[in-house]
C-alpha cells in the first residue's frame, strides 16, 4: 500500500481514506477515523499531536500515512497545507495560538468557544454536496412521517428538529430511547428515517438504521465523517465538520444544517 501514488488533491484523500477505512486493523482504523473527523488540523499540528488525538503511537500513525499512499506524515501536511493556500481560514489558526497560550479565564474560553463555531460555519458549505442537499430535501418532503434519531450529544439536533417540523406543520416523531423504549416498529412503508450520529457513533442508531434500510424505508444521515458507519447503509449522506476547542465539540454548524433542512422541508411541503 505504501508504494501507491500520493493523493494529489483532498478529494483524491477522501477517496482513499474511505477506500482503505474498512480494512484496517484495530490502531490504525483509529488514525482514519480521527483524521476524517479533523482534516481540519492536519496542516497545523505535527504528527506527535495528530498521534496523540488518534490515541496511538507517532509510529502507527506513519504507518497510516504511508497505507495512503504518502511517504510520511510531512507529505501529507503538505497536501493540505498546499489545499488550503490562500484559502484556509485564519480562525483555525488563531484557535491553535489560543491553545498554546492556555489562557482559561471566562471570557478567553468564550472566544476560542465562538472561533471554533466560525471556523465550523465558514467549513459547512465545503462539507454539504448541493446535489446531496437537494436530493435529502426531496426525500423528506415526499414522506409520509419523518422519523428523527439522534442520541447523546446529537440529541439536541434532533429534539430540535422535531419542534420546528411540528411548529410548521410537518408529520414527524422523535425517537429518544428513554427507558430503553424502541419504536421502530412504528416506522412504515413510505416513511423516512432521518438520523444523526457523530464520532463515537451512536451504536443504538445505527442498528437503528440497518434495521429500516433493510426494509427499503429511505435514510437521510447527518453525520461527521467520510467513514461514518452509515454510509454502508446507501442513506443519503450530509457530513458536517464541528471544530471542537480541547476535548469539546460545538453544535454550531450541525445546528445551521438542521434549521435549513427544516425550513427548506416545511415550505416544500407548503408548496405541494
């Protein structure tokens, strides 16, 4: 694998992340799914950072360079950084000085806080296909009943969802799990699922999703990742990149994403 050509472009990355994603072993899938959740940080960190976020040794995380196809971790910083001339936005970088500083006070956590949720922001048009977006508007429109799951830290998005889809009118239900409830069998035949997960995936929704895909009832997937688990299931994919500041991640673009599919469902439907 390492005598493969380097990818020359971040969609050639993308490819081959999620062509070789399955395949590896247990460390080494930890590599993937940290880097498809922070492309975002390979051109400012080094490769002991990256490693460190994955969770492995700097060595593994050579190792997972090279299966790409670079000849180390500087080839592929250098991809990004070469990507992103002129272009990549200087809140990513801002928000790195912000670290080494560790100022913690109040109002410093505030603002690292709000540049993360830019940076995400500015990121989202980058991450959400038009066509993707067009297709998962129309899925939801023709629906029956719109069925929403999203638990832990995606819940949020999903209860909100659910009251701007019942304050305009449109059949939905939310899905929560509490008390270990499970109503999938309420979800029926000219239906859609429409679920959202974020790294560490949420095992309950994806069952979830196998479930009804298996079925044949359509699935629109919110999530983070170009190796998300739900992309084997044939959903209709919107990826959505939160930067996060230290170990906490914002919902600022997840949020955005969510009131534009509701707005763009509620006044299609209106139309009909």
């Amino acid at each position: 694998m390492a005598e493969l050509e380097s990818p020359g472009t971040i969609k050639a990355f993308e490819d081959r992340l999620l062509e070789v994603s399955e395949s590896l072993p247990k460390r080494l899938r930890q590599c993937a799914d940290y880097v498809a959740a922070n492309k975002d940080r390979i051109a400012v960190s080094t490769v002991a950072e990256m490693a460190e976020g994955a969770g492995v040794q700097p060595s593994a995380f050579m190792r997972f360079c090279q299966i790409l196809g670079f000849s180390g971790f500087s080839e592929m910083q250098k991809l990004f950084r070469e990507s992103f001339v002129g272009g990549w936005p200087d809140y990513t970088t801002r928000l790195h000085h912000l670290r080494e500083k560790a100022e913690g006070s109040p109002s410093a956590l505030l603002a690292e806080f709000v540049d993360a949720g830019r940076t995400s922001l500015e990121g989202l048009l980058k991450t959400i296909e038009p066509q993707a977006m067009e297709e998962a508007v129309a899925v939801l429109t023709s629906a029956r009943m719109i069925h929403i799951i999203g638990l832990r830290r995606s819940f949020p998005v999903a209860s909100y969802m659910a009251y701007a889809f019942e304050k305009m009118n449109v059949p939905a239900m939310l899905h929560s799990a509490v008390g270990k409830l499970e109503n999938h069998h309420a979800i029926r035949d000219g239906d859609v699922l429409l679920a959202i997960t974020f790294s560490p995936y949420s095992i309950e929704t994806i069952d979830l999703v196998e479930s009804v895909s298996a079925r044949g009832i359509p699935v629109v997937a919110v999530t983070d990742t170009i190796v998300s688990p739900l992309r084997k299931f044939q959903a209709t994919m919107l990826s959505v990149s939160e930067v996060d500041f230290g170990a906490f991640r914002s919902l600022s673009a997840t949020l955005c994403l969510a009131i534009a599919l509701c707005v763009a469902v509620g006044t299609a439907r209106q139309e009909d």
